[in-house]
C-alpha cells in the first residue's frame, strides 16, 4: 500500500492516502457521507453495492463557510462492483457501500484518497511567510483613528500585494514538495535478519541539481 500511494504521488503529484475495507457478510458499511479529497475506489475482492450521488455545494471543504449537510435526491451511479473495477468518486460527492442483502461472501476494497490543495491552502502559506516581513508583525491600532488607521490598512495592503507576488502559485506547489518532512519508518527489530539493501524513496520526484563535475 505505501508503494502503491508513493507511485500515485508520483504520478498526480497530489498527496495520496489509503484505507482498506474488508466486509463480510450481510454486514453494511458507511450511511450516506462525502469526502473532502477524491477517492478512488480498487476493488480487490468480492463484491460490494455502492451508491454515488451528486454534490450539495461545489467542492465543499473539510473546515469551511457553512456546513454541507443537504443529501441531494439524484442518484448518480448505484451498482454492484467487483474484483478488479475501479471507482472514482470527486470530492464532495455523497455515498455509501453495503454488502446488505448480498448473502454470504465479503469484500475487500481499497479508496485511495487525493489529497489536493485549494486557494485557502495557497493563501495560508502565503500568511505563514508573511512572519518574515516587519509590518506583518507590528500590533494592529487599535485605538488609532483616522489617517492613523488608514495608514496602516494601506501599508499592511501593499505589502499583502508584494506578498502574493513573491510567493506565487507554483512555488508554494514546489515547496509543498519539497519541504515535506520525512515520513515515518517502522522499526522491525530485525526481524528480517540484517539488510542487504539501502533504497532511497521519496513522496515526489527529487528535484536533482547538476554539478559542473557532472554529479548530482
């Protein structure tokens, strides 16, 4: 599984997670929910009955404005999947699996989720990096009025603009990346007698950096 998240990270350059679900018997699974990440569902074996509906708001979020509770009536997709079909499920989307009324048997699924970044995380690493900067860290006037206050909220604004040139889109994707901390190991006690082999392995692709030697 941590082999199969790292090549989808690879792959979509986006977080990715995994849970496995194992059922059995008539057993039902989750009521009706949606997910604040897109989820692909692996159906590793057995067979399980799912029902997808639409979303109640556009790309709802986990901590947002209001909350998303209003189950849509439409049913999107219902079904029966199997071993070996896929599913992706967009984030927001209601639904629910059950092996209810299926008789003996289990399921084993797979959901990878995807975790992707909005404007709300760019603007949140934005003011995290505005620490740096002086203005930023100056106490609010409160008590100030007039030109005082104005000032202020005119300076505090332009550099809010200097900010959000300096710290672009796409650098904080690559810092994403790039800064992430090192995931964790588990330690086996040497259970598998000693190793015969280093492997280094990384949630992206490294970014690599050619020497005038010509190493990396």
């Amino acid at each position: 599984m941590e082999i199969a998240c790292r090549a989808l990270q690879w792959w979509s350059r986006e977080l990715v997670q995994v849970n496995t679900y194992l059922t059995t018997g008539d057993a039902a699974g989750f009521g009706l929910h949606w997910d604040d990440h897109d989820v692909v569902v692996v159906q590793i074996g057995g067979e399980k009955s799912w029902e997808v509906r639409g979303a109640s708001r556009p790309v709802p979020m986990y901590r947002d404005a209001e909350p998303n509770t209003v189950i849509p009536e439409q049913i999107v997709w219902s079904g029966t999947m199997r071993a070996g079909e896929v599913m992706h499920i967009p984030r927001g989307y209601w639904h629910q699996a059950t092996r209810a009324g299926l008789g003996s048997g289990y399921s084993l699924h797979v959901t990878f989720g995807f975790v992707k970044r909005t404007g709300v995380d760019w603007m949140s690493w934005v003011a995290d990096n505005s620490r740096e900067r002086e203005p930023f860290r100056h106490d609010l006037d409160r008590w100030g009025v007039g030109p005082a206050r104005a000032t202020q909220e005119h300076d505090l604004a332009g550099e809010m603009q200097r900010l959000l040139r300096d710290y672009p889109i796409q650098a904080y994707l690559d810092a994403r990346e790039q800064q992430r901390r090192p995931p964790r190991h588990v330690a086996t006690g040497g259970l598998f007698g000693p190793p015969t082999a280093v492997v280094c392995v990384t949630d992206f692709p490294p970014h690599m950096e050619i020497s005038a030697t010509g190493s990396r």
